[in-house]
C-alpha cells in the first residue's frame, strides 16, 4: 500500500526572514515555502526537519498527518496571551501536552498510529481549517482545549483501560458554549477522532456562550489600566516587527477578561460518568435513527403502493390496449422490448386477478406461448415469470 505523509507550517505573529527562509529551504528542495507558510507532501520518504524545533523557533502552527493514522497538530501562543499553566489543566498525555519554550506556550494535539483502526487514504486536512483555534484560545476560549481533553478520553475507550482510572480522573473545567463549537473546534474534533455523542455529553454541563462585544468606553478603561512599561515594550515590539501586532493581542487579553469562566469544580464529573453518559447518547441515538429509518421506509413504501394501485386502476380501464401493446412489443424480436413485455403481462396478470378474471389471462398467455415458441429468449422470460401453457 503507498504511503503518504502531509507537513505544514504557518508563521502568523511575523514573517520568516531571508536567513530563516534560506534555513528552512536547505530542509527540502520540493516544499512550497514562502516567508509565512511551508507545505509538502512525502509519497515515499521523510521530512528531514525537525519539527518541533522548527515551531520552537519559527513557526506558530504546524499540522501533519499519514494515511497509517497518525495526526498531529501544534500551536504556538505568546505566554502573556494563553499561561501555559490555564492550558496544563486540560492536557492529557494521550493527546494533548502543554509546555513552555522562550516565552511561548507550546500546545501539542496529537494522535499516533496506534489509536487508528486502519489506513486512512481519504483524510485530507489544512492548518487553514485549525488556525482559528491560536486566535480563540488567545481570546481566553477554552473550547479547543476541552475538546481535546474529550479525544483523551476516545483513546481511553478504545483502548478498554482500568475503569478505576476512569472514575478517579475528573474533568477540567467546562467551556462555556460546547453545545455551539466553532468551526475551527469542530475541526479539531474531528482531527482527534471525538464523538458526536460524547461532545453532546459533555455539553451538557457547559453554559451557553455569550457573545464578547467589545464596549470601546470598556476597552478604553481597560487598557488604561495597563502597566505604561508593558504597553510601550508592545509598541517597541511591533515597531521592529519583533512581535505580534498590539491592536489583536490587546483586544484578545481584553475578551479573555470579560468571558464568562468555566463552572465551578464542584460541578466536574469523572471520566466514567462521562463515557457511560456517551455510551447511553449513543444508545438512545441509533434508536431513533433506526426508529426514523423504519418510518421513513414505511411512508415510502406506502408510496410505492400507491402509486402502483393507482397504475393498475388506469391499466385496468384499457386491458385490451395493453394486450395489444404487449404483441407489438414482442414484434420487435429485441431483449429491451421483451423485458417490457413481461413487466406489462405481469401488470395484467394483477389486474385479471383483482377483476377475478384470471382465467382469461391465463389463456390469452398461454396464446401468447403458442404464437411465440420460436422465439427461445421470450420463452425463458416467460418460465422466469411463470406464465402458463395451454392446458
């Protein structure tokens, strides 16, 4: 089977610079690269980078995924913007871990090989469809960490772990608005493998979202309030390109600190609870579906009957124009034409039946054999049908 392996890397803060762009071609002479965005795909062979490193120092996303079913995903984030301690809380070592390096909190969302059933030569991805992720956490929206805590879980089931485990570990806290994900965490649940049923679980816990409209009089107060030196050190950053823009990393602190926060810890539930609680979602879900299924097939064959009893009844007004069609059928001495003929007698033979008048096509049938012996095709399709002889 071919192999086939996906790298890329998107620079969002700041472009790479020419030393940086030239350091990065020396690692493949095929890739796609530019001062922001880096992509290539391997059908044989390996990416001789180091791809950590190239986040570490670089980069501010990278997305790779092979058709064996390894996925991963990495985020870089400004540590003022998202600690990596509030991330820590929802990491989890089968998929997601949190770590610090030269200031930036490094998220990485991965799945290995391992967790996948079998190859998957259909998976396609882009880091366009994840990178709105980067600007939701840095607004101080959890809901792609939390999502990728509930993958956790996904590699837990599968794998059929302790469930002593499974009662001892709690959720972090919950998001508000799980029942109404973004598309950049719908992505990602789908990247990591997450459930509609369990997702649907999980939300249940969670309160609705609030939209975080920006009050200018709010904002204006707020950054006020800001310490002088940490506002000119972003005004010095973004006048040497050194850093991220202060008008984006400013609105999303300010949103970050006016969005509704999780719900209490008291409310945390175990990971049992919340597999049992999927599982019973599931249940009760393919139910329904099977309930609506079995309706949907009954209202179309209800359909089916209807339309074939209002056919009989207009076949049933002109039975001596369907006889005559049917001979002029069978005069076209052609397989298409024959098949059609039988599907007609088979017609009459209902509606002589429904009239109580069977007799009468079993012995203009059995006319119709007479006339037409020598014809080997229409007689098999005759026996097939089961029309008669004459007696």
């Amino acid at each position: 089977m071919s192999e086939y392996q996906y790298y890329e890397f998107l620079a969002v803060d700041r472009p790479l610079s020419e030393e940086e762009l030239a350091q990065v071609r020396a690692l493949s002479t095929r890739a796609d690269i530019t001062p922001t965005h880096f992509v290539n795909e391997y059908h044989w062979g390996d990416f001789r980078g180091d791809t950590t490193k190239l986040v570490e120092q670089l980069y501010d996303a990278h997305l790779y995924y092979a058709n064996w079913g390894s996925r991963r995903l990495v985020l870089r984030l400004p540590g003022g913007l998202l600690p990596a301690k509030k991330a820590a809380a929802y990491a989890m070592e089968e998929v997601l871990s949190v770590r610090t390096c030269s200031g930036h909190t490094l998220l990485d969302f991965s799945l290995s090989s391992e967790d996948a059933e079998e190859w998957d030569f259909e998976a396609s991805f882009s880091l366009s469809d994840f990178v709105g992720l980067r600007a939701e956490l840095a607004a101080g929206d959890m809901r792609g960490l939390y999502v990728a805590w509930l993958a956790g879980l996904t590699v837990w089931e599968l794998a059929e772990d302790d469930e002593e485990e499974y009662a001892r570990e709690l959720e972090p806290p919950v998001p508000a608005g799980m029942s109404a994900l973004t598309g950049p965490q719908r992505a990602l649940a789908g990247f990591l493998r997450v459930g509609s049923d369990l997702l649907a679980v999980a939300a249940e816990a969670s309160a609705p979202a609030t939209a975080a409209a920006v009050d200018g009089r709010a904002l204006a107060a707020w950054i006020a309030a800001l310490p002088a030196a940490e506002k000119d050190a972003l005004l010095v950053e973004a006048a040497l390109g050194t850093g991220p823009q202060p008008g984006p990393l400013l609105l999303a602190r300010y949103r970050a600190a006016t969005l509704p926060g999780p719900r209490p810890g008291a409310d945390r539930r175990s990971a049992a609870q919340l597999l049992d609680g999927a599982c019973r979602h599931r249940t009760e879900r393919q139910q329904r579906e099977k309930k609506a299924r079995a309706a949907t097939e009954r209202a179309r064959a209800l359909e089916i009957t209807r339309a074939r009893d209002a056919h009989l009844t207009c076949l049933a007004k002109n039975t001596e124009q369907a006889w005559r069609d049917v001979d002029r059928l069978i005069a076209q001495k052609k397989p298409g034409p024959y098949d059609v003929a039988v599907t007609l007698l088979k017609d009459l033979r209902e509606v002589h039946t429904r009239a109580d008048t069977i007799a009468e096509f079993h012995e203009r049938a059995a006319q119709l054999r007479e006339a037409h012996r020598s014809k080997p095709s229409l007689m098999r399709r005759f026996d097939d049908a089961g029309f008669p002889y004459r007696s």
